[in-house]
C-alpha cells in the first residue's frame, strides 16, 4: 500500500472514510471542467479527486500539469488521478512522466489471473514512484470514454475471493462489481435490486479497512442511491457525466447564440453549482 502520509489521494479517502462521507471523483476533459471543479471544492471547503481519462491525456497533453498545479495551489485537498489505465507502456510512461497522485490500473479486460499479475507488478512500480494504485475486481459492464477494451466483456461480480486476492495484490483502493454500469441506466437511474447492496455490504466486511472502495458508474444516480453506496462502504464516487451533463446541456442549448467567452465563463458557473449540490448530497462539504 502507498504510505498514506504521502500520497494525497489515500489522504484524502482516509479522512473521509473515518468521518463516514463521500469523495467526488470527478472526471474532467478539459481546463474549464477542471477549473469549475477546483471552486466548487474551494468554496464548499470540500475535498475532491481530480481524473482524467488516459485517451484525455494524449488529446491534451498539458492538461494534466494544469491539474498538478491545481492540485498544489488549492486551499483544500484535491488530487489527480488517472482513471482507467488499461494499457501497460501507457501506465510506465504516465507514472514515469507526468506528477499523478493515482491511477486507476485496470487490468480487467483480461482474465482473472493475468488481471491480479499484471495489477501486483504495476502496484508495486506505482508505490515506488509514490503513487496510489486502484484497481477492478471482476468486471464491471459496460464502456466509457477511453475504456473501450471492456466495452463488449460481460460483467463479472466481485466476489470475497477477489477482495482478498486484489489486496494481495498490493493495491490501495478497490472498485468492485455489484451490478453497476458504466454508461447510462435510464433516466431514473438503477432498476431496483440493479445494485447488488448485499454484496457491497460482504465486499466492505471482507475488506476490513486494508483497502479503499471506489464507486463506479454513477451516471443518473438519485441522490438517495448515492447516500446509500456511501453508507454501505463506497468513499471514492467516480462521477462523470452525473456532473457533466449540466455542462454538455448548457452548452448545447446557448452555443448558437451566446459569445464564446460568456459561453464559457456561465457554463463553468453551471458546472460548478452542479458540483457543489453533489459535495452536499456526499457530504463532504465543510469537511477541509
Ligand atoms: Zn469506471
């Protein structure tokens, strides 16, 4: 496990999991999105977890020293994280070049076995570097921007098994697979008894504070869901378009007519009221 002292995201999920809250996880793909995000967390005095997808980083090769140096001028603690690593030289070259807190090892496309070896020789090539390491027991359903090798795969519950074989492996924060999705539910979110509750509740047990839980596929989630994931053991929410589609919305209703600059000046001002409902609904605010 990477010394929780130093590295920012452990920090960060540690407090949260002792004060029982939330952590957004926000994905951002570009400057304005991040930049909306950083306030939110300065004006609720909220932790929050900056990510960035690795096909991000090749489009914007800058952006993620734009969040480096967020991350080290913000008030509150923040961190940059890589969601979703799924090629091995991509993983060397991000761990060796750019200044990540954490990444998101996700060796899921393969089978199991070759999964849990490839995510203990990476873990432990991360936590040289000091940086943390996520990774995906089982497979969660489902693609997203930049993570089209699971997209297609069947999903796989985590089972007990896999908790204690992932923390084996060396990791510091779990995502485990309980009927969650990437991609969209449906305008309501999950269809009831979609989340396997019973089975995040056995994953947290089993788990016994080794590690750290992230939530994934939290598009269209209700408030109460998301209370209820974070009661049940899930600290770190992966949020993207949860969060973004308030962007994507404004942008496409006003683009005709609006002036770019205000454009994008009211769009940040949308995103970041949307992220800062979010801090209160996880509870996070105040919590800097
Ligand atoms: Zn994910």
């Amino acid at each position: 496990m990477a010394h929780a002292s130093q590295n920012r995201t452990v920090e960060i999920l540690n407090a949260a999991a002792a004060g029982k809250y939330g952590v957004l996880a926000a994905i951002a793909y570009n400057i304005e999105q991040l930049t909306a995000l950083v306030r939110a967390a300065e004006a609720k005095r909220s932790p929050i977890i900056i990510q960035l997808f690795p096909s991000t980083l090749k489009q914007l090769p800058t952006l993620a020293h734009a969040a480096a140096a967020a991350v080290r001028s913000a008030t509150v603690p923040l961190s940059l994280h890589i969601d979703h690593a799924q090629d091995v030289d991509h993983i060397r070259e991000i761990i060796a070049t750019l200044p990540v807190d954490s990444v998101m090892v996700d060796m899921s496309h393969y089978d199991e076995q070759e999964n849990l070896e490839k995510t203990k020789i990476l873990a432990k090539e991360c936590h040289a570097m000091g940086i943390a390491v996520e990774a995906e027991s089982g497979r969660i359903e489902g693609g997203e921007d930049g993570i089209a090798d699971t997209e297609g795969l069947e999903a796989l519950f985590t089972s007990p098994e896999d908790v204690d074989n992932f923390i084996a492996a060396g990791i510091d924060i779990l995502a485990p697979s309980i009927g969650n999705l990437h991609g969209d539910y449906g305008p309501s979110g999950p269809a009831p008894g979609q989340l396997h509750f019973d089975r995040l509740t056995a994953i947290n047990k089993q788990i016994n504070s080794r590690v750290l839980i992230a939530l994934h596929g939290t598009n269209d989630f209700p408030p109460e869901l998301m209370r209820q994931c974070i009661e049940n053991g899930a600290i770190k929410l992966n949020v993207n378009k949860l969060l973004l589609e308030v962007w994507n919305e404004f942008l496409r209703k006003n683009a005709a007519e609006m002036p770019l600059v205000k454009l994008i000046d009211e769009g940040m001002k949308v995103l970041q009221a949307e992220t800062e409902r979010w801090m209160d609904i996880c509870q996070s605010s105040g919590k800097a």
